[in-house]
C-alpha cells in the first residue's frame, strides 16, 4: 500500500481532464464540463499559471487529485488557498487519499504563511460534507455563495460600455 502525492506537470493535462470529467459525473454536472486539455495546459502550466494541481497516485495508479488556487483576505492581510476541486476515484475510495490530500494542503497553507483554506461543497454531498467536518473544518452558515457567469456576466459587463 503506497500513496505518493506529487505536483501535476504539463504532461498531466490529459489525465487532469479525465478526472475532472469523473467528479463532473460523480456532481452530476457533466454537461457544465467544457475543460480541454489544451485549455488546462495553457491555465495551468502556462506563463502565468492560475492554479495548482497535485495529483495522488496508488500503488503507481492515479487515484485522485486536488486543484487548488490562491485568494486573498482583506481581513487577515494575508493570502489564502482556495481548493476548487477535491477528487478520488470510487475504486479508491476509503484509503485514506481523500484526507492525504487536504493534511498535504494544510500543510502547504501553513509552509507559506498562509492563512486560510476554504473550500464549498454541494449541499446534497452529505459524504463530503461529513468528512470535512471529521478532519475539523466547520460550516460557514452565514455565508452564501453568488456567481456570474456567461450572459449574466457579459450584460454586467457590457454596463460600463453604456
């Protein structure tokens, strides 16, 4: 039984893909998947690289990954991680990757005088929701969760043009 986590490279895009395209499925959301291989490259490993990936390997298979970028809190003055997206095949499930991934992110927080992790979870993922609490994260309640996105974001957008 062996676990090796390890930072993804340019040559990981296509197994990057393969699973976002399986936690798409898993959330039910595969048709929101528009992620190209030649887009993660160019997002990932480009000249100003947006996120981070670190991939778990299992006994030399890939088993999972995490896909992670920074933020910023102006009540901290520091910056902070925020994990996009945290992911193990169904096979490999209950090992322990799932909790390998978050001390290994944990662990980069605090390396980089970091000071927050954040993350959301979809609210019927009652197993997710139920480990996060088991490693001590605590629900956020009062906060709730906006976004723009395509035709909303444009015609906000298109305001300042007016």
């Amino acid at each position: 039984m062996s676990l090796l986590l390890r930072p993804a490279g340019i040559e990981d895009c296509a197994v990057i893909l393969e699973l976002i395209e399986a936690l798409a499925e898993y959330e039910k959301l595969r048709d929101h998947c528009h992620a190209t291989t030649g887009a993660l490259a160019a997002e990932l490993f480009g000249p100003r690289p947006r996120a981070e990936v670190v991939i778990a390997e299992w006994e030399g298979r890939v088993a999972g990954f995490a896909l992670y970028f920074h933020t910023f809190s102006t009540f901290l003055a520091k910056p902070g991680l925020y994990l996009e997206d945290l992911f193990v095949l169904p096979e490999h499930r209950g090992k322990g990757i799932g909790k390998a991934l978050m001390i290994h992110l944990a662990s980069l927080v605090e390396s980089r005088g970091y000071g927050r992790l954040e993350w959301s979870v979809l609210d019927w993922n009652e197993p997710s929701i139920a480990f996060y609490e088991s490693l001590g994260a605590k629900r956020l309640d009062q906060w709730h969760k906006f976004r723009l996105a395509g035709g909303q974001l444009a015609a906000l957008a298109a305001r300042k043009r007016n």
